[in-house]
C-alpha cells in the first residue's frame, strides 16, 4: 500500500512510503476513510498516534477493545484495597478456612487454586502440613481423611473414584507437595490395576492421571525428586511375581520404564536413605530378599548387610538417620548405626 505525504509547507515533494505492519489490536486512530492524508488525519485526531492504513475496520478494534476494557475493569479482591494488600491479607487465612474462602467468588477461587498463593505462603513460612489417613470401613470401602495438627481438626476428603473404593494393595503418595496419588492395586471384581488418580489439595478434587504401564498390586513405591517409582508386586498371569519399575514424571506427565529388579519381588517395606531406595520382601520361591535402587545410574544391587538383616518395621529416613520402630505396638524407637552396621 502507498500513500501521497506532504512534507514541507513551501516545496510539495512526492514520495512512495510503505505502510509500516501494525498490530490491529493497537492501532486504533479513528481517521476518517474521506481523509486521504496524514495532515488531514492530524486535523481530525489531534494529538494522537497516526496510522497510515486506511483499510481499518473500527468495528473489529471496538470489540476487541471492550474486551480488554472488561478484563482490566474486574471487581478487586477486597473492596478498598489494592489486590496487592488484599493477597497479603488472604495469605494469614488459617488452611483449615481455605475451603470456604473458594466459594466466596471466582477471583477468590482461581486464586486459591493456583501455583502463586500456596508458593507464597511457602516462602514467607506460612505453609501448614496436614496428615492425611485412609480407613477402610467393615465392608472393606475406604474414605480419606485429613487431620490439621495446629487446630487439632479432622476434616473428610471427596470420596474416592468408584474404581478406588475397595481396591487392595495400591500404593499412595505426595508429588508436589498438595498432589495426593493413588495407583496400581486391585479390583475385587476386575483383578489388578493400572488406574493412576491423584486428590487436589488446592481445588479439593479428585483427577486423573496416565495409567501405569503395568498392572500391579502389592508393589513398592517411593519419591524421589518429585518424581514416582514403582517397582515388583504382584499380577494376574502366569509370572505373578514381577521385576519390573517404572517411574511418572509429574512435570511430564508420562510414565517410564526403568531398569528391572535382579529378582522378581512383592515388597513389604521400603525406605529412601541418602538417595538410595531400599527394599525388602519375598522373592518367587518365598524366600526374603533385599535390592536397592540408585536413581543417578538407574541399577539395581542386591543388599545383605547389617542394615537390613533387622529391618521388619516401619521406616523413616530424617536428616541422614534410618529409625525403625522396634516391636509391633510401635514402643520403642531404633536407629541404624553405620560405623557398627547394626
């Protein structure tokens, strides 16, 4: 497109410009199609930005710009404060009211829904842990429940997908600190499983999320760098006993094979020590057996030392130190001493 511009008031000279490209969403001017210059355009629009295209349709700007106009016009948080100030406000709302504070609005909701509030509340040490349990009632279905320890309160999740309700043998765990996994196990009725379903804190929701490349029931499971592994357990066929792993990245959200077990294992303990996952349990002829797993060269390794030749109980690893409860009703407390290995 070439447009005729007058450049001087004593020497008309003549020259061929091209039309710059400009954004329609910007390039607003309301020159009339009658006026054929830029001079004539500054007389109608004074002061403003000019466009030489004539071939705009106002129309089209004025819509799109009520819809920006009716995005940038929203009803802030808190009436009478920047949202700046209203955020610093919601923050200090306790865990246990954040439930009813997504149901004032939609902006309040998204809000609480979101990466930035929790984040937030994190970083300035806000953020309250709560212990979630799963009970499972006389007639074998299971519900989760919440328990906030600073408010000493118990509060009841959704219930759990159909699916889920009398599964067996799953496995459970935390990815990205409000992500709540519930995967593999099995069916009464349709046997084991590869369903994979995860509890929002944020949303308080139940989703789902890719299957398993596996069915399994009975497996070992464990986080390490946000990312989950399963390993062995048991399936319908005629190798029951599995030696198989597999690791789901969130971030990605895909599921991975990684390197089998040396043996074929249903685990019934597992723990992540300095970065090594450790698992003990019965191999195919019913015999106890130990493996561990290294995440940076991705290799098994049988383990026979003193470790985990004690090693029947619960386990957690806290600041570099294994404890292990040491009778059944859990009244004492043992702690693995690598300079004896005992």
């Amino acid at each position: 497109m070439n447009q005729l511009v007058e450049s001087s008031t004593t020497t008309q000279r003549v020259s061929r410009v091209q039309a710059p490209l400009v954004d329609s969403v910007s390039c607003y001017c309301k020159v009339d199609s009658g006026l054929k210059t830029v001079v004539g355009a500054r007389k109608f629009v004074p002061g403003s930005k000019l466009c030489i295209q004539p071939d705009i349709n106002p129309n089209a700007h004025r819509s799109k710009n009520s819809r920006r106009e009716r995005t940038r016009v929203q009803p802030p948080l808190l009436p009478g404060l920047p949202d700046e100030l209203a955020i610093a406000c919601l923050i200090r709302v306790p865990r246990v009211e954040h439930s009813k504070l997504r149901l004032v609005c939609k902006r309040w909701y998204r809000l609480l829904s979101g990466n930035f509030f929790y984040s937030l509340r994190r970083s300035l040490g806000m953020a309250e842990e709560w212990v979630y349990v799963i009970k499972r009632d006389r007639d074998g279905r299971i519900s989760l429940h919440a328990f906030d320890p600073i408010y000493q309160l118990w509060q009841s999740l959704p219930p759990v997908p159909g699916e889920y309700s009398e599964a067996l043998g799953f496995g459970c765990a935390v990815l990205s600190g409000c992500h709540l996994y519930l995967f593999g196990g099995r069916d009464p009725l349709k046997g084991s499983m590869r369903r994979v379903i995860f509890y929002n804190a944020r949303t308080n929701k139940w989703h789902r999320a890719p299957d398993m490349p596996r069915k399994r029931h009975l497996f070992g499971s464990c986080v390490i760098n946000n990312c989950l592994y399963v390993a062995g357990g048991e399936c319908e066929g005629i190798q029951r006993t599995l030696r198989s792993a597999e690791v789901y990245d969130p971030n990605r959200n895909r599921w991975s094979f990684i390197s089998e077990m040396t043996t074929a294992m249903v685990p019934f303990i597992g723990v992540v020590h300095n970065g090594t996952w450790f698992l003990k349990g019965l191999g195919s002829n019913r015999n106890v057996i130990c493996e561990s797993y290294s995440q940076e060269t991705d290799t098994w390794t049988p383990v026979s030392n003193g470790m985990v030749n004690g090693w029947r109980n619960p386990s957690i690893s806290l600041n570099g130190q294994l404890y292990a409860l040491d009778c059944q009703d859990g009244c004492k407390l043992k702690v693995y001493d690598r300079a004896t290995d005992s």
